[in-house]
C-alpha cells in the first residue's frame, strides 16, 4: 500500500515539474505502520528527540567545513572555528 503510495505521488510530482524519473523521497527513510499504543508513544518520542541530533546529522550543511562538502558526521567545537568528528 505504502509503495503504491510513494508511486503514484512521485509520478505526480515529476509529472507537475517536468523531472521525470528524479528522485523525490529521502533516501533511506523508512515507514512505519502503527499498530498499537507502545509504538505510537515510541514515534512520538522520536518526534520529540530527533530535532537536537540535527546538531549533528551529516545532512545538516552547519556541520560540514566550506573545505569539505563531503565530509560527513562533524559538529563544530564550542568556543572555536575548528571541526571535530562527531560520535
């Protein structure tokens, strides 16, 4: 259902701006169906959590040395210019 989903949407979307076949999802997301209490409490604590990892999140372009934008992973040091590696 979720890939029929996804499907028709991303054809929609390349359709209205005339990019087919471009990608339109992040890659690497995963869904996930609810089907119960525990698993909504778990998703909406993530929902609560996740926005200080983006800190640190490599897709965050803060984190990333004008240098280096490849690298991944890094976080500025407090108080100074210089980058260290995340954990």
């Amino acid at each position: 259902m979720v890939r029929a989903f996804k499907g028709a949407v991303t054809a929609r979307i390349n359709t209205l701006r005339a990019t087919p076949g471009t990608p339109v999802w992040q890659r690497n997301y995963h869904e996930h169906i609810i089907r119960d209490e525990r698993s909504l409490n778990r998703i909406r604590q993530y929902i609560r959590d996740n926005p200080a990892q983006w800190a640190f999140d490599p897709e965050n372009p803060a984190c990333r040395p004008d240098d280096d934008p490849g690298a991944t992973r890094r976080a500025p040091m407090k108080g100074k210019k210089r980058w260290q590696v995340g954990e």
